[in-house]
C-alpha cells in the first residue's frame, strides 16, 4: 500500500531520544513508518517498538513495509487513538521505556490522498477522519453545528480573525445545498475573505479553517491534553519524551505540559510558601524548540511549521 510521509526532524529526533541497543520505545503516531523504522535500526537486535496509529491505513503500510520487525517481535503495533496509550502499553508490556515520541498532525498521505478530505487543493468529501470508521466528518461538522460554536471552532483551533464572516455564509448556503466537498467550502471561504480585503499572499485562504475542523473532526487537542500525563508513568528514569509540533496551539499545549512537570512548585505566585507539594517529573532536554534544517526544507517545504520539544523523565 502506498503512504507516503517523509518523517520530519529526523536525525535530531534520533539524537534527541538518545537510544542504544536495546532500547525500548513507543511511537504513538506511526504514520508511514519512517520515524518508526530508524528507531529500530538504532535499537538493534534487541530493541522493541510499539507503534499506534488511529489511521488504519497507515497500520497496513507499516504491517508491510516493516513485516521482518513484526515476525522478529521487534515491533507491535496497535490501531487506535494515542490517548488510549497506557493501556495499550500495559497490556503489550512496554511499560518503564526509554523513549516516547509524538509526531502530530496529519501526514503527506492525508493531504495527497483525495478522498481522504483534508485538502483544498484536491476535490473530494469533506471527511478529516484519521480513523474513517468512527466519528463525524467535517461536512456533518460544517452542515450541522450551529452558529456560536462553528465560530468558536474556527477562532479556537484555527485563529482565523474572519470566523464570523465565513460561518455566516457557510450557513447562508447549507440552507439550500449542503457544503459537502473540499472544494466547494475552500471556494466559499475565499470568496468571503476575498470581499473583506484581505488576501494572504503567503497561505491560501482556506487553510485555517481547513486546520481548524481537522483538529474539531479528530478531538486532537483534547486526545494530546489525555495522552500526555499517561507519559509520566511509562517512561524509566532517564527516559525521553520527544514532541513534534505544527502549529502554535498544540505547541502551547507541550511547553505548558513540560514546564509544568519541570516545576517543583505549582502554587500561585503570591504564596508566601509551598501548599502544593508538587514533585517535578521531567527535566527539559530543550530549552527552545528544534526546528528543520535549511536542508530538509529544501527536501521537504511541508516540515517547515515542525518544531520538535524534548524531556528527560527525572
């Protein structure tokens, strides 16, 4: 099957994680299988992966492109959503690992795939689904969910200052015809922004909201905010947990989610002592995010908005 995805931040990712023969890891977005299959040539022989992946698609690329790791039991994986991972390590026995790694977002084989619906330079249905056989897809999101929390959604996950504007007309047209492909709702909004003026040059028009009712379709945010602290009690001391980010909000999400684990203290700032008796967890391994080289960009434009986010279990 073909799933095209380039693992992004690839060798700062493999530093970052700071394997060894042997190592343990769990690659909680699989994806096409890159990040997943340098990890198990740095871990050789022994190393072991549990990879999981929402994306059944993705699971059947790896199941053949890394088929020799999967008959040596050198790697596991598991089709479900990331924030069901504790329990998914318990019972595969990847628990007190040496590494963890996120790579979030959706990948290349989503955004080249047509009938997947995560494009606008594509026409196809308005699905976003990174599992297909669950959930509501982004046209039942854009037919039917009402007026407040539309703009809400495209406000919170998108920061697209013309939310009001574009819901208006999004519900001016589903009264007669239902909006049910990527095209036609990335014309709409371009009218719309069109009209107010106001043309980025640099990103299509679309692309906000178009970000925005991927992260509503998938819960992303809030599945990133569960699996999180379920880290804490699968990593060994001195494991790593490495976090690449695309966009602003989930990134704010893992800076807050380090810092927090990074502190012994969490009590407001105008306490005269410590009430909380907060054991910190993690120690930053980065201090700043790790972007792409100037090299991979050239090799992969669509890596430019990564940022990658270390922390050493204490």
């Amino acid at each position: 099957m073909s799933y095209h995805h380039e693992p992004v931040l690839l060798q700062e990712v493999l530093h970052a994680l700071n394997l060894t023969p042997g190592s343990t890891v769990i690659d909680c977005t699989i994806g096409g299988g890159g990040h997943t299959e340098a990890i198990l040539e740095k871990t050789a022989p022994d190393g072991r992966v549990l990879g999981i992946d929402r994306d059944l698609d993705a699971i059947h690329a790896v199941q053949e492109r890394l088929a020799g790791a999967i008959e040596q039991k050198r790697l596991v994986l598991v089709h479900d959503r990331f924030d069901h991972l504790a329990e998914h390590a318990e019972e595969n026995n990847f628990t007190n690992v040496d590494a963890i790694l996120f790579d979030l977002g959706a990948s290349s084989h989503h955004f080249d795939t047509s009938t997947r619906g995560f494009s606008f330079l594509h026409d196809g249905p308005l699905d976003m689904r990174y599992d297909t056989s669950e959930g509501k897809t982004a046209a039942d999101i854009i037919n039917h969910t009402k007026e407040k929390e539309l703009i809400s959604i495209f406000r919170t996950y998108g920061e697209e200052r013309y939310a009001g504007r574009i819901v208006d007309a999004i519900i001016a047209e589903r009264r007669s015809t239902p909006i049910t492909s990527t095209v036609a709702l990335a014309e709409l909004i371009q009218r719309i922004v069109r009209k107010a003026g106001s043309l980025d040059m640099h990103i299509h028009p679309a692309t906000r909201v178009f970000q925005a009712l991927r992260i509503a379709v998938n819960d992303e945010l809030g599945a990133l905010g569960r699996a999180l602290p379920q880290t804490l009690s699968l990593l060994k001391k001195g494991g790593r947990l490495a976090i690449i980010t695309f966009h602003s909000i989930e990134d704010h999400i893992v800076k807050d989610f380090f810092r927090k684990e990074a502190r012994e203290c969490l009590c407001p700032k105008e306490f005269p002592i410590c009430r909380c008796s907060h054991t910190p967890q993690l120690t930053l391994v980065t201090k700043k995010g790790i972007s792409p080289s100037v090299e991979e960009l050239k090799r992969n434009p669509r890596a430019r908005s990564a940022t990658l986010r270390v922390a050493e279990k204490i």
